[in-house]
C-alpha cells in the first residue's frame, strides 16, 4: 500500500482517481485547490503525486507540487496529468522531476499502468535502503579516526550540520582525508538514501567537465550521439561533492553559482532548466581567500560555498592520533587484505609518531602498507620504515638510545593489542622519560597518564569507540568527555 497525493481541480476527475487507488488497496490524499495541495505535500509525505498541470486554468500548480514532492527525503514519484497537453509542456513537466505524463482524456488502463510503473520505481528505490545503511555504516564517525581535540572539533561540526541542507567547504591539505568528511557528513544526513557523487574537478579538462556535471544534449558538439545526464542529475535527492573545486575555469564558477542559487541546471546546448535536489559539498586545498583577491576564483560563489566551513587538520597538527590511525589501518585494512595480524615495535611507534607527514593520512597509510610488506614475522620494525624517516635526526636520536618502555619488562611491542604491556605516552619530541625534564603539576601528569590509558584502549579497538568504552567499563558518552578535556585543565 502506498500513499498517494491526488490534486485536479476537476472534482469527478479526482474522484475517479481516488476510487481508483483505493480498490488497489492504496491511502488516497485528496485535493482540487492548487495551495492547499501544495502545503499538503510536506505533512502528507506521500510515495506518489497525481496532479493535473493547471489547478486553476491560469496558473501550473502542478509543477510546483511536481517540485515539491521531489524534493522530499526521500523523493516522491510524480504523474502530471492536464488537458492543455503540449510536447513543450511534457518535455517541461519531465525536466521538473515528473516521472510519467498523461494527456486528457486518457483511459483508466493507461492511469492504472502509469501507477504500476511508477510505484514499482519507487519500491526499487526503497530496496536499495538496506544496501544504503551498510554504506551509512561504512561511512559512520569512527572511520574518521581521531581522538585529539582538533579532531573532535570536526565530529562535532559535522554533527551540528550533517541533517542540513546548508552547502559546506571543506579546507585542508591533500591527503588529510577530505572526502572521508563529505561522506560523513551525507551518511549521516537525511539525504543518506540518495546518492554520494564525488567529482574531482582537477581530472578533467573544462569541457569534459562540464558535461560531466550538468549533462549534454545529443548534437551540441562533435561525439554527442546521445542525450546526456550529468552528475548534478544523478546527484538529485542527495549529495554532490566537488573536490577541489577552486581548480575550476571562470565559466564553469559560474555555472555553479547558478546552480547554488537557483537549483537549477542546464544541459549543454540545451536551453531548458532542470530542477535538481542536490546538497553540495565542495572541498580545497587552496586557500579561496587568496584566489578571490587574485582574481583567480568568483567573491560571489566563494561567499555561496563557504557558508560552512570544516577545517580538515593535518597529521602534524594532531600527532597524538597516529597510533590509533596505524592501528586502524593494520586492523581494519592489511588485516582484512593479508589475513595477517601485524605489530609495531615501540622504537617504531616512536618514529612514525615524531615524523611530521606532509603527505598527511595517505603518506602514513602507504608506509603502513609498505612496512607490512617488508616486515618479517609480521612484525614492524624500524628498519621496515622509509628511509628518509629513519634516516631523519630525530629517527637517529630514538634508534641510538634506549628503547622506550625496554627497563619496564623487555617488550619492545607498542601494545596495539597488548593491554599488559605499559606504554609511555607518545608525543611530537620522541619518546616521554619520566627520569628526564622539569616535573609538572600532579594533576597534568595525571591527566597524562589517563589519555595514554584511553589511547590504549582505543589502539586495541582499532578506533572503535563504544568497545572502548565497553572494555574500560565506562559510557561512551564519558569516554567521549575525557578525550574532549583540556590536556591541562
């Protein structure tokens, strides 16, 4: 059974109709005033929409209905029935989002048959829910790794602004993970059961690009044998994200702009607008700023995009989370593709943990990968390591002394899944001596002592936040609430 919104300012005809769903078994919402089925869309949320173009002979509240309904969470399918037919006006009922068009007078076989096709659109859709919240699950929060306080300022950001519809720009250097954010933000979104479309507008030349985000029309140029759905399109109804967009040619800014005013799209050489429900989240590692007073990038579409904005940090901004990457990439990764279970030697950790990564979380994770390559016994050592990070001062100075954590026992296995083993906490200088440095107030090097015990259970967990929690016998909302706390309060 599904819900169906009727509206024709013929009263017999939305009587025909009405009797018509109800004998198939469907919930009937029933209207012949334009207005009120329009603010009726919102409260009905109905699978399907039947409206006739013209509720009044001089205005097409039907195309408003059409738009409305497609821009409900999820879609609702649409019928444009009217008769006052016309190609231009089917052509123009379809770009709006109508998902079939009838001519008056039609018969009840051809209304009956639209119905069929349509609702069975929408079950397909509505099958692809479960596969959708696998992916949701795929894309939660915790595969956003990260416990320093940098980090947590985005989970909550992210939060706040997933289940809007306000365009967000994310800014941070390549390789920090930027398209992770994006995802996250649409997997925990209202929009979660449309589509994710990434874009990377550096991989395509201006006019390749521009077909592919908003579509051709068959004979605009030489190749164009065939109409054209651009990626706006395939995006309605969810989320676009455009990866470094501050790379895109004056023209194609200002397309978008277009796009981000008016909701609206055009084909190329095409010269009728396209409704599209699309949220779009575009990223950069370039500081917009700087283009705008270049002249390089549009002020207009810089103040459109950036109405929120998400600071991706880098790997050296938050070295604390290091250990929890690598255990993340070990276990959830290398693990799952050699079937190994791979370990990290202390001397190792510390290296990895002082190095700064300028490649950020893809530089990390390719030495992992290569580490775990070259390892024996599946062990990391730091021999296993690229050179220029062993062959840095600072990986000279922690390979010439003594390993940290060796007089506390031997085990020279930072515990990734090793609760027994104590481990110093890991900081930007190498590696923490309790015998060395000026001493601290009791209450920091308490506070020390808990993050590194946190950070522990984190490790062991691969990130996973609430089996943290759990193995620590504590909430994950309290968990959450001491790695939030000021290191030195």
């Amino acid at each position: 059974m599904a819900k169906v919104l009727v509206a024709d300012d013929e009263l017999t005809m939305v009587q025909m109709i009405s009797e018509l769903l109800r004998k198939e078994g469907h919930e009937v919402f029933s209207f012949n005033n334009g207005p009120a089925a329009i603010e009726a869309v919102e409260s009905v949320a109905p699978d399907l929409v039947i409206t006739d173009l013209y509720l009044d002979k001089t205005r097409a509240h039907g195309m408003e209905i059409v738009q409305k309904a497609r821009s409900l969470n999820p879609p609702a399918m649409a019928i444009m029935i009217t008769g006052f037919g016309s190609v231009e006006s089917a052509v123009e009922a379809m770009k709006k989002g109508a998902f079939d068009y009838l001519e008056k007078p039609f018969k009840l076989d051809e209304l009956r048959l639209a119905i069929e096709r349509a609702l069975n659109y929408q079950q397909a859709v509505s099958e692809n829910i479960f596969l959708r919240k696998q992916l949701k699950a795929k894309y939660r929060f915790d595969q956003l790794i990260g416990t320093s306080h940098k980090m947590q300022a985005v989970f909550k950001l992210i939060e706040r602004v997933a289940d809007t519809d306000s365009t967000v720009l994310i800014l941070g250097e390549s390789g920090t993970g930027k398209e992770l954010v994006a995802r996250a933000l649409h997997f925990n979104s209202k929009r979660q059961f449309g589509q994710f479309v990434p874009v990377n507008c550096t991989a395509l030349p201006e006019s390749l690009l521009e077909s592919e985000l908003f579509g051709h029309k068959k004979g605009s140029f030489t190749g164009a044998i065939n109409d054209k759905k651009g990626l706006f399109q395939e995006a309605d109804g969810g989320t676009i994200f455009l990866d470094e967009v501050s790379s895109m040619s004056p023209m194609l800014q200002s397309r978008l702009l277009r796009v981000l005013q008016e909701k609206e799209i055009r084909r190329v050489g095409d010269n009728t607008s396209i409704f599209v429900n699309v949220r779009v989240v575009a990223a950069t590692n370039e500081p917009l700023e700087k283009l705008v007073k270049d002249g390089r990038f549009r002020e207009d579409l810089y103040y459109r995009l950036n109405v929120i904005a998400i600071k991706h940090p880098r790997v050296a901004e938050r070295k604390d989370d290091i250990p929890l990457l690598i255990a993340h990439f070990l276990k959830n990764k290398m693990a799952n593709r050699t079937g190994k279970n791979f370990q990290v030697t202390k001397q190792a950790m510390e290296i990895l943990c002082a190095f700064d990564w300028p490649g950020n979380v893809r530089e990390l994770e390719n030495a992992i990968e290569r580490a775990c390559a070259l390892c024996e016994e599946n062990v990391i050592q730091p021999t296993d390591l690229p050179p220029d990070l062993v062959g840095s001062e600072l990986g000279q100075r922690i390979l010439g002394g003594t390993p940290a954590g060796a007089a506390a026992g031997g085990d020279t296995i930072y515990p990734l899944g090793n609760t027994d083993v104590p481990v110093p906490r890991i900081s930007s200088g190498g590696a923490a001596s309790l015998s060395s440095g000026p001493l601290e107030p009791l209450k920091n090097f308490i506070r020390e002592q808990e993050l590194t015990y946190l950070h522990r259970a984190l490790a062991q967990t691969g990130g996973d936040k609430e089996k943290a929690a759990e193995l620590l016998g504590i909430s994950l909302a309290t968990l959450y609430r001491k790695i939030a706390e000021p290191e030195h309060a």
